[in-house]
C-alpha cells in the first residue's frame, strides 16, 4: 500500500511529545513491512535539521488557495533517518513555521488549517495518489473535511483517511475566518452540528470533530482510552459526536521503535545492557549520578520524564518527589512546562532543592539525557490524570526500570500489578498500579515498590527483568493499522 502521512510532528527532527515518536515509528514499521511511506511536515525554523539527510527542493513552486489568493510555498525533501519527508514552507507574511516554537501561537488554528491545506494541495499537484493518508491530533483534523468536499472533486476521489486522536484535550478551535482562508466556503452547511459545529460552542467549529465525522476510520492510541472516550468525559465533549461514529472508531496501542529505545544498542547509553545482563545496569545508574552530581548511595532512584501539565498528574508528580525524600530514595525529573504557573513553580522546586545530594530537577526537553534516566533508574512514575497511551512506561519497562503508573488509559494496558493483577500471572507482571488521583493512593503503589526494592531486591529485579521481556515493538500495531487500512482503502 501507498501510505502518506501528514502529522505536525515526527521525531527526533520535530518532536514536543509521544506524537513525534509514533509518527515516525509507525512509518518505520509500515515500511519494513513492505509498503510505501511518505511524510508530509511543516517546514519549522526551530526543527532539528541536524536529523535531516540530503535536504533538496523538491517542488519550488507550490500555490496554496488561501482566503481570495494564494501562499506560494516551497516543498523541500530529506530522510530522517531513512523515513523519506516533504516539508511544507510557506512564503508569506504570517511566518506560519517560523515562530521559534512548533506550538503555543495565537494563531495556532490558521497555522494548522494552513498546512492541512497546503498537504492537500502538494498530493493533488504533484499528483501523488496514495491509498491511504494518515493525519493525527487536531492540526490535522481538516485534511479529511477538505479531501472529501473539495479535493475528491479535483482528481482525488479514491483517497481514504485514516484519523489518529492522540490526545482528545486539544481540539483545535476556529470562527468562519478558518473557513474562509480554507475555502470551505458554506458557513450555513460546515456549522452544523453533523459537521463541524462544536458540540458545546455554538460559535466555533472543532478541527478534530471534523476528523471524526469525515475519515474512514478514527482510532485513538490504545483499547482502553477508546473505551474511555466513548463512556467517560475524556473525550472532553465530544462523547456523542464518537457516540454517532462509533463504527468506525477503535483503540490502537501504540508501539515503541526498537531501534531506538533498546538498552542493547542506545547511542547515548555509556553501557549497553539486555534482559541477560540486567546486572549492567546499574553502571548506567553510576553514569546517571555522576553526570547529576547525585551522591552514590544504595538508594533506588525514582524519575519521571515528561510534560509538566495538568495531564500528568503535576501534583502527585510534584508528592513523589517529596514522599521519595521522605522514604530515603532519590528522585529525578526531567520535564517541561508551557503553563507559566507550572513553570515558576518548578524552577522554584529547583532552587530549593538544588544543594539536595539525593534529588535532581532538569527543567527543559533533553532527548539524550531521557535515555540515560531511563537506563539509569529503578523506578518510574506515571500518575497521570488521563493517558491516551503513555509512551514513558512503555520506554522504562524496556529499559528495566519499574512503572508505577496510575490506572489510566494506556497504563491500563501496558502496566500489570505485581501484587494484584488478577489477568496476568506473577511470571508476566510488570509494575505497579494505583487507582485514585491523591497522594494516598500513589503512596500506596509507591511504598510497595519501595517495600520490594528494600526488602528483596531478587524479585524486584526479576520483576524488571519480566518488564524487559514485553513486546510493544510495532510490529503488531502496525500490522493492526494495515488491516485498518486495508479494510478502507479503494479496491481496484
Ligand atoms: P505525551 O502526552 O507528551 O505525548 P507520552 O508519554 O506519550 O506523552 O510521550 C512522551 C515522549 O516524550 C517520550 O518519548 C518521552 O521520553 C519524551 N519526553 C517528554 N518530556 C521530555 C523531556 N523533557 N525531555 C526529553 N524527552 C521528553
């Protein structure tokens, strides 16, 4: 098959969180499993061009329609790390990409709708006819509203889309302007509720609503944050708009690329390690304490690695850090903050406890800095408040390190409780679950683990040690996305 995938991120060159990770890692896979893929990216100034090989124009001069004229752009072609790229850059005033920053602009709508556009457009001009596009999140919710009411009549009928939700929180948003700059050019008809009329403001359409109703098959990234889309109110409003879809809606888990996170091989790792030789492990823990001026002590280390926000469970983040002080462990955080409040907080966090020989706060996104705290850990947190599918415990239970997650989301199917699992038996038990969102209960996982790790470290390693033995490679979820595929592409 003939694959096109058209994502706002794909890593390492353009990554803010797990989207970037699967977007590349799923085209990887799609590709060794003998099809044809193709990215379609914007072109940020901010980028890693470093990760980039054989950057050329491709198609100089490429008209975007764009309210009443039109944006000449450049398509420009690479290989990140073999996955061949187009990158979309728009000459025009609005600076679309080159913001310094992938996200976080007022006019996040517009530079969005732009791309989805601009996709569109470079597959119709230079006539590539793929069997399948893929888009993922609401940046590219358009793309289906747009193929099936304006492309499909202009050569691309036998194109079919397949949607991704990688996290339902961000919806994207717009008034008609949207509408108008992407000539979709009747309010009366796009501003219904069976189209892209939000749910809940009746003054704005939805980007990822219009995914929903317009692709051919809409899934998010793991069986049980599907379930909870359509039962619980994570989908953040748009509960009944799945709830109409519902036959075309189904859960993905999302895989890790093993050719990059694998402890046998990490290119940032000062020592490489397997199930087989757990016990080097822990000269990557030595690595990690030198390198974070952590006093060397037997003392287990607890990280956490992700997004400072709301989502991931901030406080409780904030309270294991504490509670892993309290209970003679160290503890070490590496994570970002868009949230001004968040940040301050943190950086405040860091300074207080800066002369602390037992903790380390990096604030900042440091992609090979992850690995070495990945490696160098014995524990993980996770207490997310939603996790769509949740990248980190996946990445750590590779890497040996024990998640101790709460039961959310994607956690749900990738964590299993070493005392309580009732679905696995002991030999396939992996972490440590917790349900509640309070400190009560993420000190109940944590002390348990704690309790293991201090009072018998065999089976706590043997525990690691089952973790590393999992499969979410992509080999299985890519062949389930083909089968998707399959089953929604044009039969000729
Ligand atoms: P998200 O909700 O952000 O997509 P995921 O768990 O799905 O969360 O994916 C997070 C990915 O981003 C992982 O590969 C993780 O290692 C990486 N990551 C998150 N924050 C940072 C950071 N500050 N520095 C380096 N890598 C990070």
């Amino acid at each position: 098959m003939y694959i096109v995938q058209i994502a706002s991120e794909c890593a390492p060159v353009i990554k803010a969180g797990g989207l970037g990770d699967v977007v590349y890692g799923l085209s990887r896979e799609l590709e060794n499993q003998g099809h044809c893929v193709e990215l379609i990216l914007p072109k940020y100034d901010c980028m890693r061009y470093d990760h980039i090989w054989g950057l050329h124009d491709a198609y100089k001069d490429l008209y975007v329609p764009w309210f009443d004229s039109w944006i000449h752009c450049s398509v420009y072609c690479g290989w990140v790390h073999g996955r061949v790229c187009f990158f979309i850059e728009p000459h025009s005033e609005d600076f679309f990409f080159d913001r310094g920053t992938y996200y976080g602009c007022n006019d996040d709508n517009m530079r969005f709708a732009f791309f989805s556009k601009a996709a569109l457009e470079f597959l119709l001009q230079s006539n590539k006819r793929p069997d399948i596009i893929h888009c993922h999140d609401w940046q590219t919710g358009l793309v289906p509203v747009m193929l099936f009411e304006i492309y499909k009549y202009h050569g691309m009928a036998n194109q079919r889309v397949c949607y991704t939700i990688h996290n339902f929180k961000h919806q994207g948003f717009g008034g008609t302007d949207i509408l108008e700059a992407t000539q979709l050019r009747r309010p009366e008809y796009y501003f219904s509720y069976d189209k892209l009329r939000d749910n809940f403001n009746p003054f704005s359409i939805n980007f990822m609503k219009g995914g929903i109703v317009y692709a051919n098959a809409v899934n998010t990234v793991s069986p049980h944050h599907a379930w909870e889309a359509r039962h619980t109110t994570i989908s953040y409003g748009l509960g009944h708009t799945l709830e109409i879809h519902q036959d075309k809606f189904t859960g993905i888990l999302n895989g890790i690329d093993y050719g990059f996170w694998n402890p046998e091989n990490d290119r940032y790792l000062p020592y490489d390690y397997s199930a087989d030789s757990f016990e080097q492990k822990h000269y990557n823990t030595k690595a990690l304490r030198e390198r974070l001026l952590l006093r060397e002590e037997n003392k287990p280390i607890v990280c956490f690695i992700g997004r400072l926000d709301d989502q991931k469970g901030v406080h409780l983040v904030h309270h294991a850090m504490y509670y892993t002080l309290e209970r003679g462990g160290q503890f070490v955080l590496l994570g970002s903050a868009t949230e001004s409040s968040i940040d301050k907080w943190f950086r405040h966090e860091k300074e207080f406890l800066n002369s602390n020989p037992d903790c380390h706060i990096e604030l900042g996104f440091n992609e090979e800095l992850s690995h070495l705290i990945y490696a160098g850990s014995d524990m993980i947190v996770v207490p997310s408040n939603f996790e769509p599918c949740g990248l980190t415990q996946v990445i750590a239970l590779k890497y040996g390190t024990v998640p101790i997650v709460r039961g959310v989301g994607g956690l749900v199917n990738t964590v299993f409780d070493h005392d309580y699992d009732q679905a696995h038996p002991p030999e396939k038990r992996n972490g440590f679950v917790f349900y509640e969102s309070d400190n009560v209960a993420l000190e109940s996982g944590m002390t348990r683990a704690f309790d293991l790790w201090g009072q018998n470290r065999k089976i706590f390693n043997q525990l690691a040690i089952q973790g590393m033995k999992y499969d979410y490679s992509w080999k299985d979820p890519a062949q389930e996305y083909v089968e998707l595929y399959d089953r929604i592409r044009v039969k000729y």
